[in-house]
C-alpha cells in the first residue's frame, strides 16, 4: 500500500478522505498565511477529486466541481519572498493567486485549482457564489474584506475558517490611521472627487466640521499650484501654519497641554538646493531626521510626486513600497509630530505604522495553517456525520465514523475549535478553547439571513418589500428597514415607499444587503436580506412575477432578552473579545488595563496625529 | 512600540537581501539574521521525513547558511503524497538530493548539501559532525546510531532536535548544551521598565526636588508638566517623613500612599494620573529575580577560569555589583510621559548616564576579572556583550540542557532526578506525558523489530503499524510496551497511583498507541507542517540565543489541537 495518499487515508479514514477529496473549497488570501494553506489544502488532498469517471454513480448530487479556488488582488513583493514560499524572484510583480496556482499544482497532479486575480468585494463574488462552497478560508490582510466575507459566509450559510499571524504570535492588532497617510497625502495625489469629501460623525459640531470643509477646500486650491516652484511652500504654509494657527485659535482645547507651535515656511530655509538635500537624506531611513531635515525630505518628495502628477499620473495612492510616498508621508508626519511635540520616527519606523507592517516569519504562519486545515477535518466530518445519519434513517447501511467520532468532540461545527498560537510562554504554545455560539448583540451573527428572488424587471418597490415582510414573515407595522445608505424605511418614513429597491443599491447583481429591524414590544431578530442571482420568473398565467423570499417559509425567533451586564467592555468585534481570552486571567486583566490606559492617552491625542479606527482590527501578515 | 529594541538591520539604503527579510528583521535584528547566516544545519532522514523537511523549508526561506541533508534512500511514491517538494520525475532518484534541489530554490542564498551514505558508515567517521552548528534528527532512527550522534552532540556542545511525527501526534525534544544562556529574552516592554523610584541615586533626587520645588506656587501649566517620576520621588520623600523613614510596602501601603499622596496632589491632571497608575507598578524594590540568582550562584559564574565563556564572567561581575548595591545595573530607559520636552530630555538623560555609570562598573570588575584568571587578550570580552546584559539583566534566562531519552533495546527506561515529575505529569490531566510516553513505546518497538539492513537478511526499519496484517499483534506489543513504561516510572520514583486513576492512565496511553500504530508511521501533511512550523521556530531561537526556547520537550495532539512543554 504505497499509494499517494497512503498517509492521509490512513489517518483520516475512507469516508472523510472520500470527503475531502470531492469539497470544494475557498481561500481568500494567498499571502503568507494562503501560501500555507494552499500548500496544506493540496496535500491532505482536499479538491483532488478526478472529474466523475463513467463506472462509479456520482455521489455528489450536484454538477459542481471538485476543487480549490483562490482569490488574490495583490501581487509578489520581494519582501514577501522570507516566507510566501509559493513564489520566486522571477514572479515579482506577478499576481498573486495566478503564481500561487501555478506553483501549488505541482504538488498533487490531481488537484484542481482555479486562480483569480480579483477583489473579493467584486459582485461576482455574491451569496450564491459562496454558497457553492463546503469551507471558506479567510487569510486576508485588512479588517473590512475580513468582515465582508464573515458577512457572506454567515448569509450563505458557510463554514469559514479566521487565522492570523504576527511575529511569533497569532493575535489581534489595532490599526491607527495615520494623519498623513490618511488625510493629508489623498487630499494632494487622491482622486479630486474625493477631496473635501470629509466623514461627519455624530457629536461633531457644526463649525467644526465647516472649519474642516473649509481647510479641505483651500488644500483643493493649493493642488491648482502643482508643478510651480511655489507649491512646496504652499502646502507647508498651509498644513504647517494656517492649520495650526487655526487649531491654536481654539483655546479650550489648549487649557491642559501645550498648544502646537506653526512652523512657517521662509523661516526656516531659504536654501536653493533644499531638493538636492531631501533626495540624499531620503535614503537614511533608520535615523529620525531632524526638523530641517524633515522639511529637506518634505520638499523633495512633494518636488518628485508632482513631477509624476504632471508627467500623467492622474492619482497616486500611498503605498508603503513606493518610496517616494513613503518620504512624503514620514516627512509630513513627522513636521506635524514636531508642531504638537510628538516624538519624531525614523522612516522605518514611519513605514511600519503607516504602512500596516507585521513582522512576519514563515514558522508562524505554517503553524497558523495547519491549524487551520486540522479545523476543516473537523468541519467536514460534522458535515459526513450529517449524510451518514440521514442515510442511516433511509435504511442505508453506512457504518458510522467510529474511530473519529468521541462524544466529547459532538460541539459546534463538529467539535471545531479556536486556537491560540503564543509565543510569550513555552509551556504553552497552542492552546484551544470551544467555539462560542452566537452573541445574541452581535449584529452579524446573530440574524437570520434569507435571499430575495427579484423579478427580472428590476422595478420591486419598497412598498413591495414591506407589503411581502408583513404577509409572509409575520411583521406588523412596527419595523424599519435598512439598506446601505441608511435607514430606509420605518413607520415615520414613507417617502421611499415607491422608490426602486435599486435605488438604496439593492438589486439583481449587487452584493449589499437590507436589515430588517422589528421595533415591536417583543421583537423578532433582525432579518438580513441579500439578492439571488436568479430571476423570479413569469407566472404560468402570464402575470409578472412577484418578489417572493427563495424559499416557502421563513422563521424568525424572538429576540433573546437583553442580558444584564455585558461580558465584555464592547466596541469591538465578538472575534476579538473572543481572542482575547486567550490569555491567563491575571495577564489578562493587566494587559486590559494597560490597554485602557493607553486607549485613554489615544484619545487624548485624538485630534493630534493618531485617529482610532472604530472597533480596532486583526492584522495580519500580507 | 515593540520593534524600538530592536537593533535596526542597517544604515544605509537598503539592499535586496534586507527588502526580502525585513519582516524577520523586525524580530530578531541584524545581529539574529548574522547568527542564521552562520548557521550549518545537519538532518538525518530516514523516511519521508515530511515534519523535517517542513522544518528546512522554514529556515531556508528566512536565509539560514548552509544545510545538509543524510538520507540514503530513493524517492517512493508514498513520499510524493505528503512531500510537497517532489514531483513524479523525481521517483527512483535519491531523497536527499531531490529535496535538497527543490528547498535551494526558494532562497538562492542558502547552501544545500545532500549526503547519501548509509548512516551507518557515516556516524563512523572521524570529526563528521564538527561542521554543524545543530543537528536534526527524525524519527524513525536505529536508537544505537542516535546515541552515538548524541554522544557528539554533547561532547561538541551541538544543539541536538529529535523529532516524531506520526499520524495526528508529532512530539520533539531538544538537547542543548548544560549551560545554554540567552541574553536577549525579548521580555515584555512593560516588564523592563525599572525606575528605582525607590532607591534614587543623588542625580535623580536632586531633579526631583527642583521640578517639585515650590510646586503649591507653580502655575497651572508647570505643575501639569512635571514628570510623574518626579511626584513619585516628590511624595515618597513625604511618606519617609511620615513613617520614620520606611516605604510603602504592602499592597495596602502602597494604596494608602496613591489615594491620600499623590491623589492629593492634582485631582485630574494627566501627570498625577500617570503617576498614580504607576504607583503599584514602579514602588518596588530592584531585587534580582530568582533564576538571575541561580545564574549568580551556578558553579560557572562562581568558579571562573581562563576560558570561561563571557557570559560567566559578566553574571560574576554583575552578582558582584549586585552585592554591593542591593540593586541590579539600571536598565537606563525611561517610558513616555507627559513632561515639557526639556525636562524630559533630562530625565532621559539623567536615566542614561546612570546606566552607563552602572555599565562602566560591571566592565571594570570584567577586567578585574579577567587579569585574575589570566584570560588571554584574545579573550577579552566586548562591551558590547556586558552592555546588553546589563540592559536585559533582570530577564536573563539561562536553560540547563539535559541528555536526550533514546530507548535501547533491552534497557529500561529510566528519568533519573525527574521521575517524581513524570509521576506528577501523570496524573496531571493537562499533561500530555502519555502522548510522550506512547512515542517512547513506539522507539523501543522500532529498537527491537529493526535488523540493520547492512547485516544480510536485514530489513531495515519497521515500524508498528506498518504492515496491515500484523496490525492487531503490534497494537498489543505497543500497549504493553507503554504500560511497562509507565510502572517503570511508579517503581523509579518509588510512587504509587491507585484505582481508578491507575487505569485510567493506562487506558488514555493505550488510545494513543492505538492511534500510533492506526497510522503505520504514515505522516498527515498538515501535522508534519504545523511541526515543521514549530520545531523550526525552536531552532531559530536557539540558533539566535534570542527567546526562550522549549525545555525541552514538547508535544502536540492534533486531534484535541493542543500542545504541552515538558522537562524530561
């Protein structure tokens, strides 16, 4: 018994390998992480399935295909070659997924890998196309396509498998948006419609907010000065003197710390060959410059970025591996740190906030992957056991997975398991606890989901969603509607009743969904509606086809009463309080501390350099 | 920010080679990637070896020098399946070569060497191991060619890995030199902070006393500004007046002196925030931790020659200057703070000089030391190295390397010293001892059903498991193998467990031998790539001497996706 798979058959047994071989599955991600589990998923044989040969009855019901698919935007990086081992030199600024393919086919010949070179946000990739899946692995990079696959794995009803690295550790990180990454460079190289485009939160105040529209629309005019000598120094003055200026007019909020000192521009360098100066001083990037310095770099940078603007690049957008990007946004962060006596950083510092940089090593990420694959064992077994006891009731004599099954392991999703790699303590490098079942608060996980077929028209009214909420889910009149845009619909709001749905972006091929709030004394959880790609289609009779739900019933418990005390302090994601628990409890409650402290100086400097990110993030390798 | 102790990688434009590992820079700095620049890694593969090679692969991309790999047997198809490197071409050619072939392609950096001699011959030759700078074993292995390889290993002071994969369970264990000391622990930047608030030295009483001086005069905006170090030293002068010269000790004390002293000082102002929260933290006494004094009290650092490595002669010279001051060499940094930037340049400044005052001492008595041992000037030993350890002092780990286990054939296995701990591990329910004690069985099955291949009619290694027909006969060989293992442990440490805890040890062992034998000695790819994942993070810090590694063994259950460190 030499086979190829010998090893695998062997351990997981008949059935599950049979299993493992027909899934289908997904991976989001080929960076450090992906190429791991890429690697994993090809050789514990999963999709490797050959195409349905003449003498065996397919015992898949479905046409669909064995097989993996990836999904990757990004393309090779040199720096990511210390560990993203599916790629080589040669595939530098080559895509990702298509190079990740390539290479991973030749470890299994009977694999079957489709590589796409795409943003999951695509709307090709809607509900149905995640439906078509056995298990989703998420090894993203940024905290929104993390959630925006969770959103679609949860509606088409899909295991998904998280993971993270960074360093030694698989953890949670918060992202901080830095100033000058995240304002100052898209006002000046961004998409023009985007400038003055500013975020109103709520609790901002009025003339503040103007103030800002203000500031925003003079930045526009300065852009106008592009490619003349005296651009430079408009865009210091501006951002480095009026600004603050204006920010020390504010007096209250200067009572208890140090109002920022303006830096004005001709009084401090009148030197000619400031450019010549910034351009060699650019290549330093391990020693924090200094004040004139920064002003050297900021000059140079701005002087090479407009030449690329004039030369025909309509936008540029910060990239941490564009170096000239890179010195303007360590130049500029480090002149604003400067006015507000903030510690100035090296440039390799600077890349590493702005640039979401996590150290990374290769060891990490094995462990994270292989993790990763142990689960989707797990997840499919649950999913066997399932046939297998369906099968049973039919009178089919299948033996059940004895020697895999313990009752122990009976928990969610087949006894899956969230795993901790740390590295602060040996004596504990993985640790595992039970998956938590839904929080009852959590916007996503706690709703039903459901798909709405839409007739081929695309005329459906809202007036129809509502007319079909109330006769076929049970609603009476007390209950809003969301889309993405906002509050829709509730009882005060009619004005939209004879709108489209395609108008508030719900249509046949959109991904956005619609969220169903029951406002009554006892509310029903929130119902989240997504589109099927199908078409609802004429009646026999010849009358249109009406919105109807895709399938006949639809079931909405009541909402769990609201618990008394929160288990956890909020605000963030169920993930990552759910991660967090992975520390010991006294470790824990010193980290937790430390991290209100430090979430309380954040805040203090809030209006400074450092905006939070609302919720904090999981980082991960890239 | 975590990577600010880091030595960063270089100081000029960055090159090709820093761009490709800047993301390990980031861990372990310039002076780590020079340590696995230099490194030489020797495995010894006799079967498909996967967890191994995973292991490779892992040190391969992050650039380590040069390895070699001992494997005298063809490619087979069972290894195309769970060794992701070989192709179908590759069938019939030789293991090494073929793997050593592929891994060089992911770094052209990296050195590879593929040694096909028979490990029989090769364990024979005169200073053959002298090259390596670790040597990795995998399982299964002819344990009377592991022990000569142990041998060398100890007498060469080579880090030595011995690794098992098999099915759903994979476990190694690491034999390193009996001193093995690690400066740079990478210790929680929170847990270095050491301010000595107190025991202040004159410099930082007498600033102090001036940024406090007057303070119910100051305005508003400098009272705001004063460094909370200073209110700390500024209150705890006040509390010695109150409490005839003593600090605040207990955790009470230590309230007591937050809530009605400092406190008292401002009500809301960020400075006395600060201060207040770093009441508990920071009023301690800058006493050595105790594995610093087992370090100070080790026979090495006590009695010193010549040739001493450094490390022992600046752990003398520290324990020296710990005697003297009651306190270890100050550390020398200081946290963020609110403060106006001058004062805080001060204080930093203040902070340093002292650290390199402290440091400055330590080298003395190092040179003190060095003439009254005779050390060669050849041997002088670099500031450099007394500086870090200064800095980390209070962090400083040292692992005492012990022997690894190897089952012989017709020789009991024996803990030593440890068999009380085996017996704890036992009934510990935590513990995967039973895991360890299951690949223990596993070795000696492999020990007594091996004929050396060399010998005619020889077959070489078998494992359990390994053939369907005998599997039922070598699952019961396993379980009684394991079972007089663990009575072996009873009967060393002279302990009893009884029912029904007795049997249901033997019971959880015979699951895993069970498991052990079910996989014939086949490897799961995932389990042989998380191990590969872990053992070659294990080797990186042991090659580095940055983190603590595993000591020294370690296990892990992938069915229950679990792993357990374990002293042997």
């Amino acid at each position: 018994m030499q086979r190829r798979d010998r090893g695998i058959a062997q351990s997981l047994g008949g059935p599950l390998t049979k299993k493992v071989k027909e899934s289908r599955v997904l991976l989001v991600g080929a960076g450090g992480i992906g190429c791991e589990l890429l690697k994993n998923l090809v050789c514990s044989g999963f999709g490797s399935h050959p195409p349905a040969t003449t003498d065996a009855p397919p015992t898949n019901p479905s046409t669909r295909r064995a097989g993996l698919m990836v999904i990757d935007l990004d393309t090779v990086d040199l720096s990511n070659l210390n560990r993203q081992f599916l790629f080589r030199k040669q595939h530098i600024k080559k895509p990702k997924a298509l190079v990740a393919k390539e290479t991973a086919s030749q470890f299994n010949p009977s694999v079957h890998i489709e590589a796409h070179h795409a943003s999951i946000f695509d709307r090709q990739y809607n509900v149905e196309f995640f439906e078509d899946f056995d298990v989703v692995f998420n090894a993203l990079d940024n905290l929104a396509a993390r959630r925006h696959v969770n959103k679609m794995c949860l509606a088409a009803n899909v295991p998904l498998i998280e993971s993270g690295t960074t360093g030694f550790n698989g953890q949670v990180q918060a992202i901080q948006k830095v100033w000058a990454k995240s304002y100052l460079f898209p006002e000046l190289f961004g998409a023009s419609e985007e400038s003055g485009d500013m975020e109103v939160t709520a609790g901002d105040n009025a003339d503040e907010v103007a103030k800002l529209k203000e500031e925003a629309e003079a930045l526009k005019k300065i852009r106008g000065l592009m490619g003349k000598s005296e651009f430079a120094q408009a865009v210091f003055n501006k951002v480095f003197s009026d600004d603050i200026d204006r920010l020390r007019s504010m007096t209250e909020m200067w009572q208890s710390r140090k109002p920022p000192e303006p830096l004005r521009f001709d009084s401090l360098s009148h030197d000619s060959s400031i450019i010549q100066q910034g351009k060699a001083l650019s290549t330093q990037d391990q020693k924090p410059w200094t004040l004139l310095e920064n002003i050297s770099v900021f000059c140079y940078s701005l002087d090479t970025l407009s030449n690329r603007m004039q030369a025909g690049e309509n936008v540029i957008e910060f990239d941490k591996d564009d170096k000239d990007t890179l010195d303007f946004v360590a130049s500029a962060a480090n002149l604003r740190s400067h006015i507000f006596d903030i510690q100035l950083h090296s440039e390799w510092e600077v890349k590493q906030m702005a640039g979401n940089i996590i150290p990374a090593i290769a060891t990490s990420n094995a462990l994270t992957a292989s993790l990763c694959v142990m689960e989707a064992f797990k997840i499919m077994r649950s999913q066997q056991a399932k046939a297998n006891a369906l099968a049973e009731a039919a009178g089919n004599n299948f033996t059940p997975l004895k020697a895999h099954t313990s009752s122990k392991d009976d928990g969610l999703l087949g006894g899956a398991k969230m795993v901790f790699l740390t590295s602060k303590s040996t004596d504990r490098l993985i640790s595992s606890q039970s998956l938590l079942p839904p929080k009852a608060e959590c916007p996503v996980c706690s709703p039903v989901y459901a798909k709405l077929v839409l007739p081929e028209s695309g005329s459906t009214t809202l007036q129809e969603l509502v007319d079909l909420l109330k006769a076929t889910a049970g609603y009476d009149d007390d209950f809003s509607i969301t889309a993405d845009v906002g509050i829709i619909y509730d009882p005060d709001l009619d004005d939209n009743l004879a709108k489209p749905l395609s108008e508030f972006g719900f249509s046949k091929d959109s991904n956005s969904f619609i969220t169903v709030t029951d406002d009554s004394d006892e509310p029903k959880v929130d119902l989240v509606l997504s589109s099927s790609r199908q078409a609802a289609s004429t009646e026999a009779n010849g009358d249109a086809a009406a919105l109807r739900f895709i399938t006949e019933t639809l079931e909405l418990p009541l909402k769990p009463p609201k618990a008394k005390e929160p288990e956890t302090n909020g605000g963030g994601e169920a993930k990552i309080e759910a991660l967090s628990i992975s520390q010991s409890g006294t470790k824990r409650k010193r980290e937790a501390e430390d991290e209100a402290e430090s979430a309380k100086k954040r805040t203090k400097n809030d209006d400074v350099m450092v905006v939070e990110d609302d919720g904090g993030a999981i980082l991960l390798d890239d | 920010m975590e990577t600010t102790t880091i030595e960063p990688p270089l100081q000029a434009l960055p090159t090709a080679k820093e761009k490709r590992y800047d993301r390990q820079l980031r861990l372990w700095g310039a002076p780590g990637q020079r340590a696995l620049e230099e490194t030489h890694l020797l495995l010894i593969n006799s079967s498909p070896g996967v967890a191994a090679v995973e292991t490779l692969k892992n040190l391969v991309l992050p650039g380590v020098g040069q390895f070699s790999i001992l494997d005298p047997a063809v490619v087979e198809e069972a290894d195309l399946g769970v060794n992701f490197f070989l192709e179908d071409e590759s069938l019939g050619k030789f293991r090494a070569e073929e793997t050593v072939k592929y891994l060089m392609e992911l770094n052209p950096d990296v050195q590879g060497h593929a040694i096909k001699e028979p490990l029989e011959t090769f364990i024979t030759k005169d200073k053959v191991f002298t090259p390596y700078t670790l040597i990795l074993v995998a399982a299964p292995i002819d344990p009377t060619i592991l022990a000569t390889i142990r041998k060398h290993a100890e007498a060469l002071h080579i880090p030595l890995f011995y690794l098992h994969c098999v099915g759903y369970h994979s476990h190694f264990s690491i034999q390193l030199p009996p001193a093995f000391p690690i400066v740079d622990t990478h210790p929680d930047p929170t847990a270095t902070t050491d301010l000595r608030v107190l025991k202040p030295w004159p410099a930082l009483q007498e600033f102090a006393r001036e940024q406090t001086h007057a303070m119910d005069k100051m305005s508003g905006h400098d009272k705001a500004h004063i460094p909370y170090i200073c209110l700390l030293l500024h209150y705890l002068e006040q509390w010695r007046n109150d409490h005839n010269g003593t600090v605040p000790d207990s955790y009470k004390q230590k309230q007591e002196f937050r809530d009605s002293y400092v406190r008292k000082g401002s009500p809301d102002e960020e400075n006395f925030d600060e201060a207040c929260a770093a009441v508990l933290k920071s009023l301690i006494s800058p006493t050595a931790p105790s594995a610093l004094r087992d370090i100070f009290n080790a026979p090495e650092a006590m009695e010193l020659t010549a040739t001493s490595p450094p490390f022992w002669f600046i752990a003398n010279a520290i324990s020296q200057f710990y005697t003297k001051h009651g306190g270890l060499p100050l550390p020398g940094a200081v946290p963020d703070m609110k403060a106006q930037s001058a004062d805080y340049i001060r204080l930093q400044n203040i902070y340093k000089t002292k650290a390199r005052e402290d440091c400055a001492e330590v080298v003395a008595t190092v040179r003190e030391l060095e003439k009254s041992t005779g050390r060669g000037s050849k041997l002088a030993i670099i500031e450099k190295e007394v500086e870090n350890f200064c800095k980390g002092a209070a962090h400083i780990h040292l692992v005492r390397g012990r022997p690894l286990q190897i089952v012989l054939p017709d020789l009991p296995v024996t803990f030593g010293d440890r068999a009380k701990a085996m017996v704890f591990e036992l009934t510990n329910p935590e513990s995967l001892i039973g895991e360890y004690i299951a690949f223990l069985a596993w070795d000696e099955f492999v020990a007594t059903h091996t004929t050396s291949s060399s010998v005619k009619g020889g077959k070489g290694l078998r494992v359990p498991g390994n053939n369907d027909a005998e599997f039922e006969a070598d699952k019961e060989k396993m379980v009684g193998i394991a079972h007089k293992i663990v009575d072996g442990i009873l009967n060393e440490a002279g302990e009893r467990i009884e029912d029904p805890e007795y049997t249901e040890i033997k019971d959880g062992i015979e699951k895993i031998c069970v498991e052990l034998v079910r996989a014939g000695g086949g490897e799961l790819h995932n389990i042989a790539s998380l191990t590969g994942g872990l053992i070659a993070q294990e080797v990186i810090k042991v090659i580095t001497k940055q983190y603590v590694p595993v000591d020294n063994t370690c296990l892990f259950d992938g069915v229950a996706s679990r792993s357990y460190v374990l002293r042997v």
